[in-house]
C-alpha cells in the first residue's frame, strides 16, 4: 500500500486500563483496531485480542523482579517493529505514564528518530477507587491523592520497600506481597494505626475484591489478595461512605450498593466514629 | 419493560475522560448508549451525546466558584431521576473520584437507598502526560506522582491557594486563573525556582496545548491558556525526556515527535542540564 508508506512510521503506546478489556478507552481501541503489530505485556486482558485479530501479538511481558524480557530488549525490539512496520501498538497495562516505565521505551524511540504517540488511560489506583464506590478526593479533607509505588531497589538493585506520609490519600502500587511490612512502615511514617486502608485486586474486573482494614491490621489483607495484582488505598480516600459502611458491617456481599459483584472483608478490630453508620 | 421494572433503578456514575469524546472507557461508552436520562456537566465534550441521541440530556454543569446550579440540586435531582428512571447515567469530566464530589452524590442515593455503580475514567493529569508524551512517573528518580487541587476554600468560604511539595511530581488541577500565585506558592514550599513545569490546557483535544515553564516563569503560561481547562505539572514528570527536550527548543510544533499537533513553548528563562539535549 503506497499510500500507507509514504507516511512515517507510528508507534502508539496504548494504554489498555487495569485489566478488564472494557476499561480500555475509544482511542486506544481504534489504535488496536488498526494495529499490524501489538507489542503486549503478559498482564493484559487476553480479550483484548478481539479487536486486533489480525495484528501479529508479541508478548514481551515481564512480572515483578523475574523481569524475564528486560527493558533493553522491549526497546530493542519496538525500534525493529517501528522501523519495519507501520501500525506499531505497544499496549501496556493501567496508564502508560504511572509506573510503566514508558520513558525509557520513548526514549529508545526517539535516538532512532520514530515518531510515538501516547494514548491515557485508567491507572489502578482510579479503578481501585471505582470499584468500592469510593472516591479518592473528598471534599474539603481529601484534597490531595498520591500514587506511590511500595517497592523500589536500593544502590545495590535489591527490593526496598518505600512508605511516607505525604497526602490525604496515598495510594500504593505493587504492595501486594508486603502488606505487612508496609503497614508497619506506614505507621513509623506517621499514620495512626486505626487510619482506614482498603485494599483492592483485579480492581475492574468481575472477580475484584475489596477488603477493608486499619493499618495495624493490614497483614490481615495478604491471603486475600495472594498472587492478583493489588493496590492499596490509605487515608481519606479509602473510607468507606456514609452508609456503605453499614454495608461493610454486613456479612454478605449482597448487602453491597455496587453493581458489580464485590466482596468487602470489614476488620473486626476496626473500631471507631468512621466506622459507625451516620 | 415489565422485565426492567423488575430490576433495582441503578446508577451509573460514568467518567467521561478529560475532555475528547474518544477518552471514555467502553465501559463508559455501553452504560451511556443504554441510558434513557444523562445528567451531565457543560465541559463535557457534546460529542458524546452521539452515543446517547434518545436520551434525555440534563445540564447540571458547575464552574468554578460560580455554581450555577448547586451540588444539593444536583443531588436532588439526581435521586428523582433514579427514582422514576432506569438508565439513569451521571457523566462527570475527568475520572468521576477525582475532584468531582462524587462523594455528596453517592452518599445522597444511598440516603434514598438507590444502587450505583462508578466507571472509572481517564483523569486530566493523565491526559495532559499523555498529550506531552512524559510520564509522570520516571524509574529511579519520580516514585510518587501528587494529585492535587490548587484552589480550595477557607473558613469563610473563601478561595484559597493551596501548594506543598510531597511527591516528586505534583500535578495541580483547576490552577488556571491563578498561575502566578502558585509559582510564588511552590518556590516558598521548597521547589528550586528552576524546577520543571508543564502547562497543559484541554488535554486530549485537537486544540490543546503544552507548554514548558521554569517555576520563575510560571506566571507567563497565564495568557496562553487562559480560559481553558488547565493542569500544571511540577517536578520530575515535568521534565521532556532526552530528544524531546531538542524539539522542544525547536520554533515549530512540526519538529515534536507526537502525533496530535502539540504547542510546545519553551521558557526563554529556562537554562541547565535538563534544557541540553543529551
């Protein structure tokens, strides 16, 4: 197709939301849509494929620290793709920009001179939030939500795990496997031990959960949400509503005002006025 | 529909994206198509209603201080309509937990013992990293990304401004009309003066615009957005990444590698590393 050639190659980062397909916004699909190549991680929605069925789909996933494809030969090979092929997608999970290491996949890009695009998404903490009903701003004592990742590696490349106090709302990234540690954490960097946490995984899709705990409780949390991707909530944005927190006193998920099928786990050592039905 | 009738009314909070019709979530799409009442804001982008031509569209839309039409009206209206109505969607700009006092709504249908569900969307913070291509997150260096709002209300009701430095980058929403003031803000809280910021208004649209500011300088991004939704990034995502910042110091808009036309005026002020090209 002449036509298509004489256009300089493009490369969209697509950014395919927290896991379920439908979460993926108008834009991103129409880039599928017309997508040759999709260069994907191994978290994403298989049913996503759908749209691009005709697409060569390249797994170039890497989980954790197994990092089983490192970044050097993702970029490597999206610079191959992009020089050989027009309609490069390169889909990546939640928002492209919030821990998805995207500058360094721009930036092999632009030493070979390729033009990109980045199409937004919806990050975790967001679909985290939608899935309890429960917003992350409040009105006039949440005026403030930070996304933070829980880990990140010291001088020496190990595992580290980062925690402070900087918001109303803090929202962590990739904690599930250290919840304790991280409530501990939080609780030397200044948060009361009874502050709200809500932890949330699959956040979007129809087997989410949700579960609700205080922050010395935390632990609590970690056999729940064993092996699914998880983002906890602390602070103002992860205290339930009004009357949800009735709900969340209730034993059944039936008694939930949510449309989707959640399971809220309340603390029974959670105590106190937020916890008392208004 | 006897078989609808049967059903509990339900709610759908939709988040509409930052703007462009084609940010929405499928999700957000199905529940909007299927809607037979639309309680909407007036930034919300008209095209949308393409989706949803037999329903009844509802104006409700708030700006700024002037709240043309209360949040108790809101509410109201929005239990009468879930009352009478099914498919009754309230589409919010942004990502509805995100500064759009979702809370006050949500608690207003529990209060009449309504169901609601929340999409999550694509908030503005993210739609202008996207539209600049810059992550807000950079590995090793930009761990935590702050959401904030610039302006929020005293004692008596008054707007004020409100500044911090948190995270490595801080993204201030709804801080337009008063960038000098923030500059000033930011610099007492403990940002260098040649910090790093980018100014983003309508974020995701054709027309939206980027530009590149030193915090010293901020003040002069006031006219070229003026009148527009605009973000203001602070800090580490701030920065344009190695080439990029090439383009940047490059007089026409042609010389960026994005694929929407993008304004990017760099700050004559600006000098240092960050402004050399690698």
């Amino acid at each position: 197709m002449p036509d298509e050639r004489s256009r300089p190659p493009l490369v969209s980062f697509v950014s395919a939301g927290p896991g379920a397909a439908d979460l993926i916004t108008l834009r991103g699909l129409q880039r599928l849509q017309r997508a040759r190549v999709v260069l994907f991680d191994a978290l994403t929605d298989p049913a996503l494929r759908d749209h691009a069925p005709k697409a060569r789909w390249i797994d170039v996933g890497k989980r954790g620290f197994c990092d089983s494809m490192r970044q050097a030969h993702i970029n490597a090979l999206l610079v191959q793709w992009a020089t050989r092929e027009h309609g490069v997608v390169r889909l990546k999970g939640g928002d492209a920009g919030i821990f998805g290491r995207l500058e360094e996949e721009i930036e092999a890009l632009q030493a070979a001179g390729i033009p990109y695009e980045v199409v937004p998404g919806v990050t975790a903490a967001l679909a985290a939030a939608a899935a309890a009903g429960r917003p992350l701003t409040r009105r006039g004592r949440g005026r403030s939500v930070a996304l933070t990742t829980a880990v990140a590696t010291d001088a020496r490349g190990q595992p580290v795990l980062r925690s402070g106090r900087s918001a109303d709302t803090e929202v962590f990234y990739m904690a599930g496997r250290q919840l304790a540690a991280l409530g501990r954490r939080l609780q030397a960097a200044g948060w009361p031990d009874d502050t709200a946490v809500m932890v949330v995984s699959r956040a979007g899709c129809a087997d989410q959960l949700v579960s609700d705990h205080r922050l010395h409780g935390l632990a609590a949390a970690a056999v729940l949400h064993s092996g699914r991707p998880t983002v906890v909530t602390v602070g103002v944005g992860a205290q339930a509503l009004g009357q949800a927190r009735a709900s969340a006193d209730c034993p059944t998920p039936a008694g939930l005002n949510l449309h989707h099928e959640v399971s809220i786990i309340a603390d029974n050592s959670a105590a106190g006025a937020a916890s008392t039905p208004a």
